[in-house]
C-alpha cells in the first residue's frame, strides 16, 4: 500500500518507519508544522528530518512554510468556562486537525492510498482524538486513514534518534507547550 506518512520531527519518525517497513508499506514522508514555535525550533526539527529522509533515501514532500500568525489566527479559542472543554483541549483538536487535512490532501492529489502520522507514537498526544480526526478526513477526501499505535515504540524512537544524532526537542512545538515545559505547566499538548 502507498501511504503518506505526516512527519511532526526525526525522533519520532524513527520507530515509526522502522514499523511501516516491516508490514512491507510504501511510503513517502511529509513535513508540514506550522505549530512549531519559535523558528530556529522549527528549522532544527526540519532540517533533522531533511538528514534522516537522505539517510534513509526516503521521498520526501515539504510544505515548508513556517507558520506562527496562521497556527496562532487557526488556534486561538478562548473558551467561556463551563463549555466543557480547555481552550488547551481544544487548540490541540484544531492543530491536529490542520495537519492531518494538508496531509490527507496532498495524499489524495499525489494518489497515495492512505495517510497517517508520526504523532502516533507519542505517549503524550491524544490518540482517540488523531484517530477520529483521521477518520474524518479521510472520509471526506476519499484516502484512507492508517491508525497504528505506535507507543511501544516510543523509548526506542528516541534512543535511536539519539544515537543517529538527530536533533531533540524538549516539547511538543507550539508555543504554549513550550511555556508549559519551560514553566511547568500541565495542559494541553
């Protein structure tokens, strides 16, 4: 099956093509994170991702566009108290949301049979939420959706990518969960 993997950094993709390539998939890897904050943060993670892309002659599409005032115009949800959801819970939904639909688009318009994401692997991400919104989208573009739980894979992802000397980050990529990491605050992302 041809399948467009979305790419959120290097230490996460590691495991993640590591599983697609022993259930013998196609893939190509896309990079698209306008959530990632401030730019040198999202230049590090790209261009690692550019290094292990040629290291592992993979194809790789780019929609390089750094993207602080549209994440920020796309994501910016005060919600009144007593609505039932953070304004955190909910600038994730949106964010995921951005991502996945570029990703099941351009899956669509270069025929890929399926989409998914690296954000999968992460233990720290809302997977039924990914998975709904997958399933949304692909539904909508006519792609299918791949859900894979990859957590098992995570320690592992990151040791390897710690080794190969990719770069890595100390929080999810957007600003508010970098003031959470720096600030230590629990919320969102």
């Amino acid at each position: 099956m041809k399948l467009l993997l979305h790419t959120c950094c290097a230490p996460c993709s590691v495991e993640c093509i590591e599983a697609l390539l022993e259930e013998n998939f196609e893939f190509s890897l896309f990079w698209y994170n306008p959530n990632i904050h401030p730019y040198t943060e999202y230049r590090s993670r790209r261009d690692s991702l550019k290094l292990l892309a040629e290291e592992r002659a993979l194809p790789l599409f780019e929609e390089n566009e750094y993207g602080l005032r549209y994440f920020i115009n796309e994501t910016f949800c005060p919600v009144p108290k007593g609505i039932g959801q953070s304004s955190e819970a909910l600038r994730c939904a949106l964010c995921y949301r951005m991502r996945l639909e570029k990703t099941a688009a351009l899956a669509k318009e270069k025929t890929f049979a399926a989409f998914s994401t690296t954000l999968l692997i992460s233990p720290y991400q809302n997977h039924e939420l990914i998975k709904h919104t997958g399933e949304e989208l692909a539904a909508q573009y006519g792609v299918e959706f791949l859900y894979r739980d990859f957590r098992q894979r995570f320690r592992r992802s990151r040791e390897e990518a710690r080794k190969a000397g990719y770069y890595m980050q100390k929080y999810c990529g957007c600003i508010f969960s970098e003031e959470e990491r720096y600030l230590g605050k629990k919320g969102g992302a």
